[in-house]
C-alpha cells in the first residue's frame, strides 16, 4: 500500500493508511477509563449522523476503532489510541476526543465537527446492502485499446473522447463504429469542447490542442506555460485524479486555467494568446462565465472573479481547501466543492458564504449540473447523488449510488444518471458501475455494476456519462465506450 500523509490528501487515504497497521494482540493490563464502546453524534452544518468509537486493549494500551454508517465505515481500525491527559487524538482527521465522566466531546474532520458520545453497550446497526434491479444489457460497446480517465463529449450523433495512449477518439453513437483516430505522444485526461467545426482540450502536457471535427486533423496547439518547458511542474499533475480544465468559449475567445498557475484566454481561431492572469496556484478546473466576469477555482482554495475581456481580477476569496472541479452559477449564488470535504453556496455578489454543506471526510469532486432549479451533483467517497436547492443547500433527496461519484449526473426528463468507480487500496466499499434514479424522488431504478478485475486498481466510470442518440454513454477506465438505452 502506497504511503500517503501529505495533509492536502484525502482523508480516505490517511484511514487506508491506518487500516494497514497490524492490530497489536491484547495484553494484561489496568482498565482504562477510555476502554469501551461509546456511540453518539456528529454534527455538521446540514446535518447530523450516527458516530461510535471503540478502544479495546492492546499490546501498547488501547486500540481505537471507527463506526460511521453514513460513509460505509464499521470498525475500521485507527491504529493504537494517542490518549494524554484524558485526550484522545488523531489530527490526520481532525479527531480530539476528551472525557469527562461517561461522556466523551471534541471534534472531527474538517471543519471541526461537533461529536458528542456517551458509553454503550450495542453497536450501531448497519444497513444490508439493497438488492436493486439490474437495468437494461448494453446497446454496443467499443473497445478504444487503453485506459480512459476523460468524461466522453457528444454532438450530432457522434462521441468525443481521449484515451492515456494519446489518442483521441470520435466514434458514431448510432453503434459505436469509429469514425476517425488523432494521435499524439503526450496522454489524454481532459473532456473535449465541442462545436460545429471544431473541437479543444488540454493534453497531459498542459497544451491546449484544436483538432477538425470532421475529419480529426491538427489545426493548433498552444502551449499553457513556457513553451520552452518539457519537464517540471506543468507535465505533473498533482490533483491525484488527473484533473484537466475544460476549455470554455465565449465570443470567439477561449478560457483555460493550467497548472503553471495561469489562466488564459485565447483566440479560438489561431490559438493566439490574449491575456494571461496569474492566478497564484494551479488550476485544474474549467472557468465559469457570468457575464462580462470569469470565476475560477484554485488549487490553494482561492476563488477568483476575473474581467474576461482584458482578464483584470475583480475579487478573490479563499476556501479551506483546494478546488478541482469547475464552479458553477446558480441564479444569485456560486456553488463551489471543495476538498475541504465541503460543498459552499457563495453570494455571487461578494463571494460571501450562504451556506456550507459537509460531505464528513470525503473530497467534492462532482460537476453539479442545474436544471430546472435545482442542482444535481455527486458526492466522491460519499457515494451519493443528491438533488439540492441552490439557494439554501437544503436536500431534495441524497441517494447511496454505491461508488466514488467524480463526475457529474445526467438529467432527463424523469431519470438522473450517475458513473461510478472503485478504488482500491480503499477504506469505504465502492462499487463501479451505472445507477439510475428516479429524478422526482431519487429512488434506485436500476444499477449495473462493473465488477474490479483481479489485480486492478479501479474499475467503473471515472469520467461523466453522456447523453448522445437517445443513448446513455460512458467511458469505462478499462477504455471500452458503452451505450445504453436512457431509461
């Protein structure tokens, strides 16, 4: 198992790393005030869910373990309590536990979230997994030959998508044949822009490429950072999920942020450079437009509202986190996820915050989509999908979709779907696969599910789904396109 610490990382990894170390046998020893079960509550700004904690003896003291039905967690074990001065912590997740009599208060994950337990004697139930319909057999699939991290794009009855061989893939979404292949050395992560004539997206090179939508051929690329560049920091890409901007096009100019900590507009015709911002940190999420206005999110957090004409920032503020997905406007607010393990409402007026919801210790990776209303987004390791008003953060429903959600739902008339993968090494249970929900109540119609092969890392959909022919279509990690019927 690969040792992760940095504190920029998710905190499902830091419990992956805990669950590594061996449990220390039991020893003869005094009874510890602390030892015991003790179950209570932990709560967050738009919630309150079930929280136990067992310490049990060891070979050093007490062992700690967690119970947390919300996120799939039970009895995953903590490693040997740190417990000074009747203080039990872990600060890798924000855990500081002090007791006083029966009751043990303090803090967990970010942002310090209020935990109330008292001692118990039954541990917390845990749901059984649901038996769920297994949906409609696949219309066609294509094989692309390598694996796919890209959300495919969709326009006229064709699919768009790149591969991490290079290639760059538009095939007929009438039956998946392919139409025509474009390769280059440097790997493909990013979604493409698709318009009528022509098609953009950033390589693992951190160059922004125009292809010819008929036929596929080069028409430009330009590099976003010094051109001069073949190693370092612009050809890594530190979001661990191989995050890439999509370009946005506006009055014939396009906006792209880059990991040099750049964000660019250019001319959508030539390629041609017409401003760049330094932004301060990298940018690995698309732009959002309002307006005359640009807003991007950073790697270090920031928020930035930017002219879009001559690229002159505008207003900034900072969040508790990096930000890898795009931001998006929602009447008066800007939605924001954050890996902070928040999803913030801000004022688009000021950027100041309205309302905050937690998603306990899991990154908020998902795009929301809005449509008619109301936001649809997904919820990484929290494995959910949930319908929100944008206005307060207040949950129509939030539905177990059984994976890691990277990627944002698509919303028909009456169903939302959602991609899913699994990971592993992994602390929480995911599944990869496709669920479908009822858009008015968020119920499970069917889920199909995309076993992890022996040996791999993941399995599913990393990506988003895409809506093309009456068609639900995804790019599996594994690189073979799936359509579906959309029902």
């Amino acid at each position: 198992m690969r040792a992760i610490l940095s504190l920029r990382l998710l905190a499902l990894w830091l419990f992956a790393a805990g669950w590594a170390i061996a449990e220390t046998p039991p020893a003869a020893v005094t009874p510890d005030p602390f030892g015991g079960l003790w179950v209570g509550t932990v709560a967050a700004p738009n919630q309150t869910t079930d929280i136990s904690f067992a310490f049990t003896p060891g070979k050093h003291g007490l062992n700690a373990r967690i119970t947390m039905p919300a996120m799939w967690v039970n009895g995953m074990f903590l490693g040997p309590a740190q417990i000074v001065d009747g203080t039990y912590t872990l600060p890798e997740l924000g855990i500081r536990l002090t007791r006083a009599g029966d009751r043990l208060t303090g803090t967990f994950a970010n942002p310090l979230l209020q935990v109330d337990l008292h001692r118990a004697v039954q541990p917390l139930p845990v749901p059984p997994a649901p038996v769920l319909p297994p949906g409609p057999a696949p219309l066609w699939s294509h094989a692309l030959g390598a694996l796919v991290w890209a959300s495919p794009a969709a326009r006229d009855g064709v699919v768009y998508v790149g591969s991490v061989d290079g290639k760059f893939h538009a095939l007929s979404a009438r039956d998946g044949t392919e139409l025509w292949t474009w390769s280059d050395s440097n790997p493909l992560y990013g979604e493409a822009l698709v318009t009528a004539d022509r098609l953009w997206f950033v390589d693992g090179h951190t160059e922004l490429v125009c292809l010819n939508r008929t036929d596929g051929h080069l028409l430009w690329r330009a590099p976003l950072h010094d051109a001069a560049s073949t190693t370092g920091a612009t050809s890594g890409n530190e979001t661990f999920n191989r995050r890439v901007p999509v370009p946005v096009l506006a009055d014939g100019t396009l906006y792209v942020g880059s990991a040099d900590h750049g964000l660019y507009a250019l001319d959508a015709a030539t390629g041609k450079i017409l401003w760049r911002h330094d932004a301060g940190a990298a940018i690995y999420a698309s732009v959002a437009l309002d307006g005359d206005k640009l807003i991007a999110g950073c790697y270090d957090g920031s928020v930035l509202v930017l002219n879009r004409r001559d690229g002159v920032e505008l207003a900034r503020t900072k969040l508790g986190g990096p930000i890898a997905s795009a931001p998006v406007v929602a009447g008066d607010m800007l939605i924001v996820g954050c890996r902070d393990y928040l999803l913030y409402g801000l004022r688009r007026s000021d950027l100041r915050i309205v309302w905050r919801n937690s998603y306990w210790f899991s990154w908020v990776e998902s795009v929301p989509r809005l449509v008619d209303g109301l936001l649809y987004i997904g919820g990484s390791d929290y494995r959910r999908i949930s319908a929100l008003d944008p206005a307060t953060g207040k949950a129509r429903w939030v539905t177990d979709v059984f994976g890691i959600t990277w990627g944002t739902p698509v919303v028909t008339a009456d169903t939302v779907f959602a991609g899913t993968s699994a990971q592993v090494p992994a602390a929480i249970a995911h599944s990869g696969g496709i669920t479908a929900l009822d858009r008015r109540t968020g119920a499970v119609k069917w889920r199909r599910v995309t076993p992890l092969p022996a040996g791999a890392e993941r399995a599913g959909y990393l990506g988003s789904l895409v809506f093309a022919n009456d068609k639900l279509i995804g790019a599996g990690f594994d690189g073979v396109l799936v359509a579906y019927p959309a029902h």
